[in-house]
C-alpha cells in the first residue's frame, strides 16, 4: 500500500499556499517620491478595501451564489427578506421573525469552510449544474444535538435570496439515520474502526480526470493514519439538499467540497444489516 503517497495527496489537496508581500514606508528618506507618486500610492491602497461586485453570473448556478453569500457580508445581507420567517415544527411550532441586526447575531455561516451534499445516485449530483432550479435547501446539522435548522432559498424576480429558516430534529429528515450514524462515526474513534469496511477502497484521480485513477486499498491502521489529513466535519455538518432522492437506506455518498481550496473528495458508506460501513474513499 503506498501509504505515503496518499497521506501526501490528501494533504495537497488541503493546505492553501500564500506568498509573503513587503511594504515600503514611501514617506522614509531613503524611499523619497514625488507628491504625484505619494497620491497615486494612497489612491491605489484605497482600491484595496473598495468592496467587490458578485458578476452577473452568480445566480445562474446556486453553488456560485452560495459561495458569494458565505463569503460577502454585504452581499449576504442584500439576499435576505427581511424579516426573515423562522419556524419551528413539533409539538411546540412557533415563528418568529429575525430583523437585520437579529440575523447578524443569528449568522451561522460565517467562516465555514467546507459544505456537504449527502446523495444515493451518482446522476442526482448533477442536479447541482441546473440552471433552471428554482428551491434548494441549506441544512445545517450540529453533530452533538438533534436540533437541526434549514436554510431555504428560493430564486426571487431572477435572484436567489433567503426566504426562511425552519427547525426541526435530525430524526424526522429522510437521512436521519445516516446522520445519527456519521455523527457517532466521527465522535468514537472504536466505533470509527469497527464501521470500516476492511479494506477501505482509495480511487485517486488525476486533476484534469484523463488519466486512468489509481486505486489502492488501505487496512484499519492506515485509515487512521490517513484520517488526521481528512476534512470530515465533526462539530456541524453543513449539507447542500438541491431535490435529490433519499430513496435508499442502505446507500448514502458524502462529497466534501472545500469553499477556498477547490477540495472534493467522496466518502461511500453502504448499510449492511442495522450497520453503517465505510467502504470507499475518491478524490
């Protein structure tokens, strides 16, 4: 098994390279300038905060908009309607209406960096490349309680904005028993290694997707090992529900899609019995 090599690969696809940047003091002697160079400098330097326009572009496919909301306040407060519903389901239903500066408190997205999409058939992520989706709903999972509260977006006059929140517990979502079982899978490291399906498959593909994946097969140790550089969520799991089918109990994808670094990677589990395993990794 050649273990380094995808230890290695994992950690690639995770670290984001930055590049050091040196400023001079141009008021120094040793850097004196013309007046007319000390303006253009300090006109250039205010282009540096000046706030940036989403393209056009961004409501064409949900995930390009997504990206922009999670990552622009400005942008994010623009594609809210205010007050904004949030309901609660149950027995004890109720509704409340947040305002701009409850939803600033509220925000649960802010500096979250990867996303999921739980899905069965391979064809359903395709659902994500639709640009005629009108309804996609934004679930946020925290792992260590049932509550669970989704996001729903909807396109309004052309654009995609948040129309509502609602509330409900993990167990009543048609993937609440995977869920249950990912949230144990990822908080008991004995539980983890008894819900591997020895040996776990690694599909490792080229970047440009031409050349033919390198397969290889890793035991219980060397998945822990590999675990360390994984991005499997452990506190909230962040799923992206565009309609697809949770038709299948025994079947469930996990793709990971990081939101500064390109990441994908895909985590297969199948139900054999009253039992989850893990039993194919790709990326």
């Amino acid at each position: 098994m050649k273990k380094g090599l995808v230890i290695a690969f994992v950690l690639g696809c995770l670290l984001v390279s930055c590049k050091d940047k040196k400023m001079i003091n141009v008021f120094d002697e040793e850097n004196e300038v013309e007046e007319d160079s000390i303006e253009a400098f300090v006109g250039d330097t205010l282009h540096l905060f000046e706030e940036v326009e989403p393209p056009a572009a961004v409501d064409e496919l949900f995930d390009d908009f997504l990206y922009n909301f999670i990552d622009d306040a400005r942008f994010q407060s623009q594609r809210i309607v205010y007050p904004l519903p949030c309901k609660t389901v149950g027995a004890d239903g109720s509704e409340e209406k947040l305002t701009k500066e409850d939803w600033q408190r509220y925000d649960h997205f802010e500096n979250q960096e990867v996303l999921a999409v739980i899905y069965e058939r391979e064809q359903d992520y395709e659902l994500a490349k639709d640009t005629s989706m009108q309804h996609v709903g934004v679930e946020w999972i925290p792992l260590t309680r049932q509550d669970v509260e989704n996001f729903h977006f909807n396109r309004v006059n052309g654009q995609w904005k948040l129309t509502d929140i609602v509330k409900s517990q993990r167990d009543d979502m048609p993937n609440g028993d995977f869920l249950d079982f990912y949230a144990r899978f990822v908080a008991d490291s004995t539980f983890q290694r008894e819900s591997l399906s020895e040996p776990v498959k690694v599909i490792l593909t080229s970047e440009d997707g031409e050349e033919e994946p390198e397969v290889e097969q890793v035991n219980a140790d060397e998945w822990f090992e590999m675990r360390e550089s994984l991005p499997l969520p452990s506190d909230v799991l962040v799923n992206v529900n565009y309609g697809q089918a949770s038709i299948s109990q025994n079947k469930k994808i996990l793709l990971l899609q990081g939101l500064s670094n390109g990441m994908q990677m895909k985590f297969k589990f199948n139900k054999e019995g009253d039992n989850w395993f893990l039993h194919e990794i790709e990326y």
